[in-house]
C-alpha cells in the first residue's frame, strides 16, 4: 500500500503492527480508545455485520489487522448505560485456525481480552456451527450465543428450545431476527447482565 511506504519512524511501524495499537498504518480508533470490549464472532453470512451496524453508531474505523490484509472493524457501541467497542471479526469456522481471517479472530480474542464474545450462528445450521461454541466455553471464552436468521428457520418450521440449550450449554443463548432488528433489545440486556456479572 502506498502509504506504508512514507517515511513512519520504524519503532513506530514495529509497535503498531507487533502491539496492535492500531493498523500499518497508526491509525487508532480514537473515539474506543480505553473502552471495554465485545466482539462479534461466526461463520461468515450469519449476520454479524448487519449486528454490528445496528449495535454501532458513528465512528465506525475499518482497518487492516496489524501486519495482516485481514480487515476488522470497531465501532462504539451502548449497552445499558455503558459505552463498549464493538468489533465485528473475520468470518471465523473454528479456533483451531486454517484461514488468515480465523487466525487473526483468534488473536484478537486472545491480545484484546473482550468482556463478551457475541457468537452469531444461522440458526437453520445450529449443528454445524456449535462446535465453535464448544470451543470457545472450553476455552474459558466470555461467550453469549445468538441464533440469527431465526425467520428463516421458523419458515422452515425448525423449532429451537433456547431455553434447553441455554442449560445444556451454561451460557446465554438467545434468537434474533437482525435483518428485521427484532430481538436487539434483548440481545444487549443480556450482553449487560452478563458483562456486569463477569
Ligand atoms: N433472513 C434474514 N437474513 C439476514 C438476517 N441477518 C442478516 N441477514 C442477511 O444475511 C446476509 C449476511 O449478513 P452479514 O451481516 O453480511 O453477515 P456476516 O458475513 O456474518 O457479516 C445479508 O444478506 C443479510 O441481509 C436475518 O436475521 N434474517
Ligand atoms: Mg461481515
């Protein structure tokens, strides 16, 4: 890229791209700068950006993953009371990384520490996509599942008990329709209880 090329004092495009202060090129989300954290994480089409788009106002900064081509954006978002960063990460199929956009997900979970990880799934493929849930409760990841595209599978008459699988699972688990903005309210009520109670 052309402005990699200025001349950037090298400790400068060391600590940015090693630390992930911000991308390549220093730039640093300045309006989520100290903010608490939550991520959105799934497959990709499940909806997450549309999640992030209605979670976020202005401000919203989209860059490259230090030292990656991978793009990540953040947004600040409010919960409750409380403001967070939102991030809407690269399409991510599991934590054991194959893809450049799961490695950098995975890093990111790992360098950025979120107070939740929101882990959209599209609830007509419950099955394929909870392994990544399993993976993430037993990596001790702050997790909350939304099942997304709840229209299409209530269409396809699939009938989902949120509230067994919130108990077989032990974390929040909760349906939304994003595409329609139906179950948002919900969504951050439950993203602020259980940040509050981390
Ligand atoms: N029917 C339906 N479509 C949705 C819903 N949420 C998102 N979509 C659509 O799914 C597609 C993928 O959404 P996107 O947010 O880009 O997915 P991402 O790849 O996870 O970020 C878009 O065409 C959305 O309009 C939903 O609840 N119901
Ligand atoms: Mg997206």
């Amino acid at each position: 890229m052309e402005c990699c090329n200025t001349k950037q004092p090298w400790y400068k495009k060391i600590s940015t791209t090693l630390l992930g202060t911000g991308n390549c090129h220093g730039e640093v989300n300045q309006a989520t700068q100290g903010l608490e954290k939550i991520a959105l994480v799934g497959s990709p089409n499940v909806g997450k950006s549309v999640l992030f788009n209605i979670l976020t106002g202005a401000y919203v900064t989209v860059s490259n993953y230090p030292g990656t081509t991978v793009e990540v954006s953040r947004g600040k978002g409010k919960i409750g009371t409380k403001e967070y960063e939102i991030i809407d990460t690269p399409g991510m199929y599991s934590l054991l990384c194959i893809t450049e956009e799961e490695k950098v997900t995975r890093d990111l979970l790992l360098r950025e520490s979120p107070k939740a990880v929101v882990h959209v799934v599209d609830a007509k493929n419950l099955q394929r996509m909870l392994p990544l849930t399993l993976q993430m409760i037993e990596g001790d990841v702050p997790v909350i599942l939304v099942l997304n595209i709840m229209d299409e599978a209530e269409s396809l008459g699939l009938k989902i008990d949120l509230k067994k699988l919130e108990a077989e699972l032990g974390i929040p688990v909760l349906s939304t329709v994003a595409a329609l903005n139906k179950g948002i309210e919900v969504l951050k009520e439950r993203i602020g209880e259980y940040v509050y109670a981390a």
